[in-house]
C-alpha cells in the first residue's frame, strides 16, 4: 500500500492526488498537520532521503524559521519537523519500494505504474 504524506490544500500534493486517482492506483493520504508525523516517519526518511533532500529550504516557512529552529535540522530535526511539517518537500509518496518527494508524472509512472510505454 502507498502513503502520499503531505498538506491537503498544497497546489502539488492536489496534482499528485489526482494523477494517482486518474490512473487508478490505491493508496492512502496522510495530512501532516491534521495526522501529525511520528520519530519513527522521520528517521525513516531521513535514512532513505537525506536532509537535504527532505527538507524544502526554498520555502516560506523554512526562511521565516529562526536561526536557533533552524539549528535544530542537525540536533532535534524531530522536534523541528514535528513543530514545523511543511518544511518537509512534497508530496512524499512513500510505498514498500519507494521512498520519493516532490511529483513528476513521469517519474511517478516509472515507480508505480513501471516503464510500460516503448
């Protein structure tokens, strides 16, 4: 089963949702500040991503962040992500296999669906 973490009125999450429904794949959506994000959510990422890739520094809410918050990605990035979610690059489709941020069709097309056009 996927799991399409992200914020619900984020513009690229409603395009990755709509893909993943107009080609008919099951997954399910967690909100990450309606569900919130678990320890475990994170270092899992963090392992499989990275930080850099992880976290979306170009955003608003990463520049309006404090210089001792944003300190906290090297020492408490749980604490941070928990406090802050949408610091985190979306959508992050997340399935036994895939682990990926941000949504391009094609690269959604080759992770889920597999590469079945010549």
């Amino acid at each position: 089963m996927l799991t399409l973490y992200g914020i619900s009125n984020c513009d690229t999450v409603r395009k990755a949702k709509k893909w993943l429904d107009a080609n008919q794949v099951t997954y399910q959506f967690h909100d990450f500040r309606k569900d919130g994000l678990t320890q475990s959510d994170i270092e899992r990422w963090v392992e499989q991503l990275g930080t850099e890739k992880l976290i979306n520094k170009r955003g608003t809410t990463w520049r309006q962040l404090s210089e001792s918050d944003r300190a906290k990605v090297d020492h408490a990035l749980a604490e941070l992500l928990q406090a802050y979610p949408a610091i985190i690059k979306r959508p992050l489709l997340e399935g036994p296999s895939i682990c990926e941020v941000g949504f391009n069709e094609t690269r959604y097309s080759d992770l889920i669906i597999g590469d079945t056009h010549e």
